[in-house]
C-alpha cells in the first residue's frame, strides 16, 4: 500500500470536525499532500512523544475527537506510551501507526527488529480494547471506520497498525515558510476561533 | 494528627486548584506520596499516570495545546530524563505547563544514589534554557499557582526540597 493511498482512505473517512496530530517525517507528509480539511497539527520535534501530545489534547479537547497519524519509528522510540494511553482510556483518542519498518526520513534504515513487530500485540497487552491491521487499501477502507466508530458500541479508544510501501521521504529541500510556533499559534487560533 | 506531608500536599493541590489546573500528569518518588493521594482525591483534577516523565510533559504540552492548563508531577530524574521533550516543547512550539519536582540529591537527601541528580539539576535546566525556582519553605508552595500563570509559553519547573514538603521533619 502506498502511502498516499493510506493518508486518502483517512481523508474519505474522517469527520469535518475532527482533529489530526501527525508524527514525524513520511507519515506527516503524506497526510499534508492528501490536503485534508480536518484542523491538523504536527507533533515533531521532540521525536517519541506524539502520542502524548495526542493525549493531552484529547483531554483537552473532550468533545472532538482526536485522530494520531504516527510512523512506527516515532512510537518504537517510546512504546511505553501504549501503556500510558490504555490506562487514561480517552473515548476520543484514535491512533493509526504507519509501518514501512524504517526510518524514511532518517534515510531508510532499517528500524530494530523490523518486520518482527507485531503493535496491534504490544497495544492489545497493553490494555488498547480495540486494534486491528491492514495490509492493503481494501483492508484499511473497512478498518479506519471501525477504528473511528464500531456500530453499537461506546467510543473507545484504539490502534490501527496499516502496513505502507517503503518510499523515500528525505528531507525537504526548504522547512517551510513557518515555525513550529507560529504553526502552533495558527493552529490554536482556528481550534479557539 | 495529621499524616506527614499532609499540609503541604494540601497547599500544593489547592494551588493547583486556584490556578485552575485540571490535569496533573505524574510518575511517583517516595516524597510525593502526600501529594499524589491528595491528587487522586482532588474532583476537579485528572491524574494520569505515566510511564516515563516524558510522557507526562507531552501529555502538559497536550493540554496546553488544547487550552487546558496541566501540570508535571514528578522527581528530579524526570527533568533529567525529560530534556529533550521539555526543550523541544519550550523553544520549538513554545507551550507552557507548569512542572513540579522534588529536588532529591541536595543535602538534606541522606540517600547516596539520589546524590548525582543534585548535583546536575539545575545546571542542566540552565542549559535547557528552561525557568525554575527552588522551594524551600512550605508556605512557598503558595506560590505554585503565580508559577502556573507564568507558565505561558515556556514550562516552568518548580524544584520542592524536602524542607517544603515535610516541614515537620525539620
């Protein structure tokens, strides 16, 4: 599954009103060319806390539901934070971890144990009540609603772990025309009108 | 009579409180137990409990994005172990929590492996180009709540010496 199919599927499939925390490097940039309208805000640096971040906007943020798009070398660098997300169970917490098993940004090495890692297993020990996995597009176009909202059931929080082509996603040629603080700033403006 | 430490954890969470913090983010050290139940105990307070103390400050930095105030309760090590994440919160997307930590290591710390955290805390939090002040008395714990309000776009880190929490002890 190629990336930008990945990031298209979750653009088909969320809701105007939720909200997008994207972790490093490929993952984050596939996200930004699907030009989604959803209010999205990017995590990095520091690398290994997105999740966290995503957390705490989530309590934060009861009413709107927050959407993490992470890469699996920023979670592998802190899995612990599973732990801590199961344990503050927020309802309105997602999470869908891209695996490419690699460090694209950093240049495409391999991340430890690559292709060994099972993170639907390591989230469900960890107490997630809902993981699943896609391998390919048709997979992920029946899972991110589920991830999102299972019929019948209360929202609850989950992992999706959706399996992406190794792409090269080097660096940008030019960071952009803004700072992460005046991206912070933006994007506190529009959550807070 | 009171449990030790009971007073002055209850300084510190009604601080909290007046400073309409709402979420408290914490990994334990044996002088904060005081203060973690009277946490657990607060209605108007979330406890989150961590794993690392970096996932407590992405957890403040959260909420701050979000316009809720929290706060980090932790030991000394987690600003040790939390450098990156504080550094990268304060100057990269400039967000402000407050971060409340015993000082172990100093003196009054009889313990010979807390020692080397006393030795480098605060030289690594001038590095860090982070703001703290260090608490020594119990009624400095008052001021936890003007720390929060100065916590706007940076985190500031309030060092509690034992002699704050346990004042009793002498």
């Amino acid at each position: 599954m190629r990336r930008a199919a990945a990031a298209a599927t979750f653009k088909k499939h969320l809701a105007p009103d939720d909200i997008v925390v994207c972790g490093l490097g490929s993952t984050r940039r596939a996200w930004a060319e699907a030009g989604a309208p959803q209010l999205t805000y990017n995590g990095s640096d520091p690398m290994g806390t997105a999740p966290a971040l995503a957390l705490g906007l989530a309590l934060a943020q009861p009413r709107r539901r927050i959407v993490l798009l992470e890469g699996d070398g920023d979670l592998t660098m802190n899995l612990g934070a599973l732990v801590t997300l199961a344990g503050a169970a927020p309802s309105n917490l997602r999470i869908a971890v891209f695996i490419n098993d690699r460090y694209e940004t950093g240049g495409g090495q391999p991340l430890p144990n690559a292709g060994r890692v099972s993170y639907t297993q390591i989230a469900g020990a960890a107490g997630f009540p809902w993981t699943g996995e896609a391998h390919d597009e048709a997979q992920l176009d029946k899972l991110v609603p589920a991830l999102l909202q299972r019929d019948g059931e209360p929202p609850s929080l989950g992992l999706l772990a959706l399996h992406v082509d190794p792409e090269a996603s080097p660096y940008p040629a030019d960071p952009g025309p803004t700072t992460q603080y005046q991206d912070r700033a933006a994007f506190q403006k529009r959550l807070h009108g | 009579m009171s449990e030790p430490g009971a007073a002055s954890a209850e300084r510190v969470v009604k601080a909290l409180v007046a400073a309409k913090v709402e979420v408290a983010a914490s990994l334990p050290d044996s002088w904060l137990a005081p203060v973690l139940a009277r946490i657990d105990a607060e209605p108007k307070i979330r406890h989150i409990r961590v794993g690392r103390e970096d996932d407590a400050v992405g957890i403040a930095a959260g909420c701050a994005l979000g316009g809720k105030r929290a706060a980090v309760v932790c030991q000394n090590a987690g600003v040790l172990l939390s450098a990156n994440a504080l550094a990268g919160y304060a100057h990269n997307h400039q967000l402000g929590f407050l971060v409340l930590a015993v000082y172990r290591g100093l003196e009054d710390d009889r313990f010979h492996y807390q020692k080397y955290k006393g030795l480098v805390t605060e030289g690594v939090l001038a590095g860090l180009r982070i703001p703290y002040r260090v608490l020594t008395r119990a009624d400095e714990l008052d001021t936890i709540a003007s720390a929060v309000d100065e916590a706007r776009e940076k985190p500031m880190v309030l060092l509690l010496r034992h002699s704050a929490l346990f004042p009793a002890a002498g």
